[in-house]
C-alpha cells in the first residue's frame, strides 16, 4: 500500500513537472514580446535576464496611439472581423442545416465542392478572387476584403456545422412540429441554442481568419486610411532597420482581444450538451 501511494505521488509530481516545463515553453515567447515592448529605443536583443528590462517604460504604447494611426488600424481590424464573423455564423449556421437535415439535387456535389476547396492554400484563390473584385470595383473597399474573408472561412465553417447537427437527434424538431412550431421557430429555438458550441468554434475560426491575416489585405486595402492591424505592425519594418519596440507593443495589443473573445466563450467550448435533450 506504501508503495502504491509512493509511486502515485512520484506519477503526479512527475506530471506537474512536465506541465510546468510546457507552460514555461508556451509563456517565454509572450514574455520576449512583453520585455521588448518596453525597452527603450529600438533594442531587439538582450542578454539581460531580468523579467523587467532596465529602464523600463510604456513609451511605445503611447508613442504608437500618439504618433502611429494605431487606433484607425484597430478600428478598421474590428469592423472588418466583427462584419466577418457575422456572416459566416449567420450563413454557416443555416447552410450547415440545409446540408444536414435536407435532401435536395446538387447536395454531395456541393458538400465535395466546399471540402475540395480546403485542400488548396487560401493564396491559390487571391489571384481569380482579386481578378472577381477588380470587375466588382471592390478593390480597396471593406465589402472586398470582408468578400474575400468570408469566401475562404465559409467552406469550413459549413463543414463542422452541418457535422454537428448531424448530432441532434432529428426527435426534438419532430417534437416541436407536434407542438405546432414552425420551421423557423425550431430552427431558431430549438437547433440553435443546442448548436451553440459549434456556433462559438463558427466565430471564433471566422474572427481569427480576419484579425491576423495579412497576405490578402496587403492585396486589397492599397489605402493606409483602409489598412488593418496586419498592415499597420507590417509598416514598422523598412530596408533601413525595424521600429522592434513600437512593433513589440502593437503585438502585445493585438494579441488581447482574442484572448478576451476566447475566455469569454470558453465556457461554451464543450460539446455534448444535447445529452439528456431526449428522454426515452
């Protein structure tokens, strides 16, 4: 007995030894972004250790909403990921339940045509799509770049969604048809609020695809009044050297509205709350 409890405390330690290894893994690059965001002048390198570099400060925050159009970067980021993520849970959310519950003509061919479409990179489609947006006249427009977000997010956003309504049991709509509700009223009462994991994985895969890309806008928004957070971090590096402290800043900046948005819907991020739904 002695025994077994000692190889099970030597089992747990040795766990949260690996774990603590992991995580101190995972928070050193977020801590070298930090301690360059407050050094002073543009010194990328150090061979200091100290979690607090010398003469320390939060110039570059300030100099980046003082001096850099930083905070029209952050807006036009919001406004296009917000637009986004709108649209691809209002269109992934019902076009997954047409896919799922319907049979209609064209319905394998469409589901093989949007799967097909995730086996190439998103920058095979930046040439036909930027030709589409140029006879559109969307070139360096938020309709254009939120077009362009949205046809490359949508595929897979349809895919999990129709994958998790095929998980509802078909018995609560038929419920709800019994009870005299509508089609709207069961898919809007019923499914959604059952599909709300997959709706929050739906924003926040849509959410990501538009907040950290770079390659498309760089493309579309050809106006520095247009440009997103991708753009403006981009616009410190130059031939001549780099601005690493106003750059370190921006990043740490950047990095806190998906980690609120994550915390914030973790909660949602479990699957399996159909369990229990029907009742034999």
């Amino acid at each position: 007995m002695v025994r077994s409890r000692t190889a099970t405390t030597i089992r747990v330690a040795a766990s949260y030894v690996v774990l603590i290894v992991f995580a101190v893994i995972a928070l050193y690059p977020v801590w070298q972004i930090v301690n360059i965001s407050l050094r002073p002048a543009d010194r990328l390198l150090s061979t200091s250790l100290e979690l607090i570099p010398d003469q320390a400060s939060f110039r570059n925050y300030v100099d980046l909403f003082t001096e850099r159009p930083f905070f029209t970067w952050l807006l036009n980021s919001t406004f296009v990921a917000l637009v986004v993520t709108a649209t691809g849970v209002a269109l992934a959310s019902m076009a997954g339940y047409a896919f799922s519950r319907y049979s209609f003509i064209g319905k394998k061919f469409g589901l093989l045509s949007l799967l097909v479409t995730q086996m190439f990179p998103a920058t095979m489609l930046l040439l036909p799509m930027y030709i589409m947006l140029v006879q559109l006249h969307l070139i360096n427009t938020y309709i254009g770049i939120v077009v362009m977000y949205s046809a490359t997010a949508l595929p897979f956003c349809i895919w999990q969604m129709k994958g998790y309504y095929d998980t509802i049991p078909p018995s609560l709509e038929e419920a709800g048809r019994i009870d005299g509700a509508s089609q709207s009223q069961i898919f809007f009462r019923i499914i959604l609020p059952l599909a709300a994991p997959a709706l929050v994985i739906t924003a926040l895969f849509s959410f990501m695809a538009s907040w950290t890309e770079y390659v498309v806008a760089a493309q579309i928004l050809q106006d520095t009044e247009l440009w997103t957070l991708p753009l403006g971090l981009k616009s410190f590096e130059s031939n001549m050297g780099s601005e690493w402290g106003l750059y370190g800043a921006a990043s740490v900046i950047v990095t806190i509205p998906v980690v609120v948005l994550f915390l914030s819907l973790s909660r949602w991020l479990v699957s399996g709350l159909t369990l229990g739904s029907v009742k034999g």
